[in-house]
C-alpha cells in the first residue's frame, strides 16, 4: 500500500474510489483530486493515488479491511464512489453459472460491500457522500450482456434503497449510469464503438471517461440536495 504525504492528511476530505487503476475510475479519482481531495484507489493493480489498496471487491472481509486501511493512513472517509467492475457480452442461453455469479459478486458485491463499509460512519457523522457507478444498459437493457445489465440494474436499486434508509441522516446516495464509454473494457472490436451506431447518438461518439467523472464529483460537491438519483450521461441513447 502506498502511504500519503503526512503534510496533506488534515488538510483535504477523503474519498475512497473503487477500480481506480484505469478507466472510469482513474478519471473519477483524477478528478476528485484535481478538486482538492485526498484519493484511495481500490483496484486489483495498483493505482497512481494517495492510497492504493490491491484488493477483490467482491471480498468482504478485505473490503473491510481495506477501508480500515484508509481511515488509518488518510484519516475519516467523506466519499466513497463504487466503480470497479468488467464488462463481456455472451448470449443468455451460453451464460454459465460461474459467469452470471462472478459478474453479481463483483458488481452488485463490490458496490454493496463499500457501501455497507463507509455509510454507517458517514451516518454517525452526519455528512457523507456515496456514489455508485451502473449502466445505461441497467435501464435500456442490452442484447447478448443480460448478466452485466442485471448486475448493474441491481445497483440501481442498491442505490435507491440506500439513499431511502440513510434520509435525514446527512448522507447523500446517488449514481451514474454512463452510456459507451472510451476506455480498455471496450474492445476494438466492440459493437459499441462501430460507427453504425455512433451515428444514432447526437455526440457522434463515446463518452470520455472524464466527462463521467465530471458528473461524479458534481454529486459528491455540488449536488448537495439531491439523494437517491441516477444520472445516465449517454448522449441521449436511452432517455
């Protein structure tokens, strides 16, 4: 685990960001500390921030652990964004049951394992946000991804149930449904990059995962009345 500069430990909040080695979230935690803030990065490799933690999200007992980590090294946790996972397209009927479990544990695990973590604490404090990161496919659903748009529409409902339980506490519980994104979970190949149907979106294009993560930090900083929700920042492809 890489330690923080002593210097900086009192002087930012802290926020724990999940699949901080590439992609989404690198950008997410990029972003929160261009913003100022001290960043943990859970991932399996080991990510560029304040505090890496190689870890399986789908792990309890080491997300625990991990969280403990961070409390100890950075200090108390005031964010907490849930963006690790994969993604792979099989036909429903060629899903095994290893393949639909492993896409659960880790995305739905992996969120709710965070979550049930950092929350209890943010609640004592009374401040607090989470954020989780789901799909446009949780809520247009997609062909031949059924395990990774359920696991991600669980999270959708992970998020709802959690900001409904924690209302008045002072913690803040929302979620980011981003559509196509540019980053390596999506293959060369992939259907979502082929210019058919980058047409049909009004951007012409992918996301950048840094206009994700834009919308991330709006949540956790500015966004300071709003518990519960799901913005999909997907160039209109499910409205």
């Amino acid at each position: 685990m890489k330690m923080p500069d002593s210097s900086s430990m009192t002087k930012s909040p802290i926020a724990i960001v999940t699949g901080a080695a590439s992609g989404i979230g690198a950008a997410i935690a990029s972003e929160l500390k261009t913003r100022g803030w001290l960043v943990a990065g859970f991932d399996l490799r080991p990510a560029t921030s304040d505090c890496d933690v190689v870890l399986d999200m789908s792990d309890y007992q080491a997300v625990a652990k991990g969280v403990d980590l961070v409390r100890q090294s950075l200090g108390q946790i005031n964010a907490a964004v849930s963006a690790a996972g994969y993604y792979e397209m099989i036909p429903a009927a060629e899903i095994t049951e290893e393949q639909w479990n492993r896409m659960l544990h880790v995305h739905l695990g992996g969120a709710f394992n965070l979550a049930q973590a950092v929350i209890p604490d943010m609640v004592e404090m009374k401040s607090g946000a989470f954020v989780g990161v789901t799909s446009e496919l949780a809520i247009g659903g997609g062909s031949e991804d059924v395990h990774y748009a359920a696991a991600k529409g669980a999270i959708i409902g992970l998020i709802r149930s959690l900001a409904t339980e924690v209302s008045g506490s002072g913690v803040r519980v929302n979620g980011v449904a981003p559509g196509p994104t540019d980053t390596p979970l999506l293959a060369a190949d992939s259907p979502w990059r082929a210019p058919e149907y980058l047409a049909t979106l009004p951007s012409r294009r992918l996301a950048k995962p840094e206009e994700i993560a834009y919308v991330v930090g709006y949540l956790i900083e500015e966004a300071t009345f709003t518990s519960g929700e799901i913005i999909s920042p997907n160039s209109g492809a499910v409205i």
